[in-house]
C-alpha cells in the first residue's frame, strides 16, 4: 500500500475519494497514454485489494509522474517523516494565495512565483531558465537543496507538451537543489 501523503496527494489531485471501484476506473483513464496503470494495480496500491506482489518501479513512477514528480525516489523522498524535512521544506499548499516565492538555483538561475492557490504559481520573473515569465506550474512542496518538481505548465493559455504531445515537465536545480527559498505572505 502506498504511504498515506502520498493518497491523500492524488486524492486532491484527481478529486476522488478511492473508496469505490467506480473511482479506480476514473483514475485508471486519468494517466497519460505512456503511464497508464490498470483498475486493479491502482486497487492494490490504494489497499482496496490484497496484493502479496511488490509495486515494480515503472508502476511508482507512473503516480509519481501523474503527481507531477520525475521519479518515485524523489516523490517518496518529500515525506515529511523528520524534523530536516520540516526545517528545509514547504508544502505548497500551505502558502497563502498572493504570497510571492523566491527561489535560486545553480548556475545563475531564479524564479520569482506569485501564489494563485491550489498548488498553481504564476512566474512573474525568471532569470536564465527555461521557464518563463507568465507562465503558470504546478508545485506541491519547495525543499532546499533538493530539485524542484515542475508541472502542468500553462504558457500563453496553453499545456506545454513534448513532439509526441506529453505534458512536459521541468527540474529546476537537478544537481545541487534548491540554494534559495524565500516566502513573503
């Protein structure tokens, strides 16, 4: 069974509540084409059915693709399970709508976010990045000297994808983190 922040994670992000089967097949239809997982794998990993078999690694990482993350290492790697994570780390949807975030990276880059609430950010400033000025991500948690896991970019009114039409994602600091978080309410 899946660790219990990371449920409650997709449950906010599909708006499901996962206690009926109907909800397993919604979910199921909701994974990109490239990380699609069946009814019954998502009702083992959810508890809702017995499973003595071990999720394989391209089933972890297709939740945490869905959720926005790179990899399930660094996905499980944002639980919040001891007092470094809680001094270095900010869940994004503890920060108040209209509150600005500051953030730096190696080499020479920064952001500067505008809170538009649920876990979406509006990029008033970007230096020497990929991202843009305008653009709108989604973020679910800051932590120093950690990555930071980008997703569902919107620029210009539009779902940034790939050639082959996949949402694409962004890394920002993917060697040495974050160096920089500043929160200003």
């Amino acid at each position: 069974m899946l660790p219990n922040f990371i449920i409650e994670k997709i449950k906010q992000q599909s708006g499901l509540s996962l206690d009926n089967a109907k909800d397993f097949e919604v979910l199921s239809s909701a994974f990109s084409a490239a990380d699609r997982l069946g009814v019954n794998t998502l009702k083992r990993l959810f508890g809702y059915a017995k499973s003595p078999i071990a999720p394989r690694k391209a089933t972890l990482d297709a939740l945490a693709h869905y959720l926005g993350c790179n990899s399930w290492e660094s996905l499980n790697g944002m639980a919040p399970n001891d007092s470094e994570w809680t001094e270095k780390a900010v869940c994004a949807d503890e920060i108040k709508t209209g509150s600005s975030i500051e953030l730096e990276w190696l080499p020479d880059r920064k952001l500067i976010l505008l809170c538009i609430g649920e876990n979406r950010f509006r990029i008033t400033e970007s230096l020497n990045g990929k991202l843009q000025a305008g653009d709108e991500i989604t973020i679910y948690y800051f932590r120093l000297e950690h990555p930071l896991d980008v997703s569902h970019i919107v620029r210009d009114g539009k779902t940034v994808c790939d050639a082959d039409g996949n949402e694409q994602c962004y890394v920002a600091g993917k060697r040495n983190g974050l160096r920089m978080l500043k929160i200003r309410e």
